[in-house]
C-alpha cells in the first residue's frame, strides 16, 4: 500500500461486530517519525499498540499480559534502551516502535515494562484470525515493509469522552487526506491472493462482496456510507 510504504499513517476501520474498536489509526513500525507518532497520540487515547508476528515476540521475549481481552494478545509493554528518555514521549515511542520492528533486534535492547504495547498476532495471521492487528500487520507485508504496524484507537472527533465511530473515522481519513480501508476489505484481499473462498460467518464477509484495491483513498459518498458501516454479521 502506497501510504504506509511512504510512512504515512492510514485509518483501519474495524467490521467485525464482536469488536468494541471501531477504527485504528496504523503505520508502519519500521519507518514510524516523532511527527507520525505525535499524530496519532493526539488523535487517540494515547493507548499506543504494535502488531508483531509471534515468532519476534519470542524472539525478544515477550510474554502475555495476564488479563483476559478478548481476540487481543498483548503482550508486555516496553521502552527501548537507546536513544530514549522517560519512554512516554513521541520521540521515544517512535524509537520503541522502529528497534521492535527491526529484525535484528534483542530482547536486551528492551526494558520491561514500558510505554509501547506490543500485540502477538495469531501464527497463521489474517487467515487464522481476522481481526485489527492481524490486518494492520497484512497491510504492512503488502507495502513491502518489515511486518510490524503501530496502531492507536481513533477517538471521535465530535466527542473526545469516548472512540469513534465508523462514519466519523471516514469522515476524520476524508479531513486529513489519508487513505482508508476495512479489516473486511484486507481480509477478502488475503483470501483471494491465497485462493481460499472466504467464510460468510462473523461479517467476514457476505457472499458477492466485491474485494476492493487496498489504496481505497478516494471514494463515492455512497461507497463511504456502504462500507464503512460494514456487513452484518448476523449475530
């Protein structure tokens, strides 16, 4: 995807009914600036994620917070050691983000805990699992990035006491210019590059469904409205 292969963040728009996140702002780990991080601090709760693979998790040594959360694997929080100061600032998490997303990386370049939380996606990926961190992660491969994706929960914009909704992501991705797309989107995409005929179960996603490009910046209202309220999932 152009976007995230320039560095540039995107809005992910969540379609799975079982999942109270309605749409996360992504980007690349590997590439993520202090000025990409600051963005999506001020436009979210502060609540930084990064989606790795499970292998790079235990390769540095993450192990599972204790607390359930369903369909989310976080995994304990860290700060880098270099090149960092309290950890919370952009800059800092930034620096987090880009050391977790390098594959050269050692678990002794950490300290635990920390002001970045990483998430372990499912080993057989958006396939296994088709949920937000599992897309942001495809969505990275698919800009031919380092496998890892920062991820923070876009808070509305109309009122800042709770997230956003579907029709305020778009409309916030519409404002700033930034491409958007739906983890039902990312999901269709994956399955027919894999040959696999998608299942209809959970909103995942109806029969006759178009699969769309993955740049999806530029829409009609109509497509707006259609996809961003996202198939039903029969529940």
């Amino acid at each position: 995807m152009r976007a995230l292969a320039a560095g540039a963040p995107i809005v992910l728009v969540c379609t799975d009914r079982a999942d109270a996140v309605e749409a996360e702002l992504v980007c690349s780990a590997a590439l993520v600036s202090t000025t990409t991080m600051d963005f999506l601090v001020r436009h979210s709760s502060g609540f930084v994620t990064i989606a790795l693979p499970s292998a790079a998790c235990d390769r540095l040594g993450l192990p599972p917070m204790h607390y359930a959360t369903t369909g989310v694997d976080y995994a304990v929080s860290v700060d880098a050691i270099d090149g960092v100061g309290t950890g919370i600032s952009a800059h800092d998490r930034a620096v987090t983000s880009r050391a977790l997303a390098d594959p050269t990386s050692q678990r002794e370049w950490f300290t635990r805990p920390g002001h970045t939380v990483p998430i372990r996606t499912a080993t057989g990926g958006l396939l296994e699992r088709p949920h937000r961190a599992e897309a942001a992660l495809e969505l990275t491969r698919a800009a031919d990035q380092t496998p890892a994706a920062v991820m923070a929960t876009l808070v509305s914009t109309v009122d800042d006491r709770r997230m956003a909704d579907r029709a305020e992501a778009v409309d916030f991705a519409d404002h700033h210019h930034l491409a958007w797309l739906t983890v039902s989107e990312v999901y269709q995409w994956r399955t027919t590059i894999a040959g696999r005929t998608a299942p209809t179960a959970a909103g995942y996603p109806r029969r006759g469904e178009r699969t769309h490009a993955l740049d999806c910046a530029r829409r009609t209202r109509q497509d707006r409205a259609t996809t961003a309220a996202g198939p039903s999932s029969g529940r």
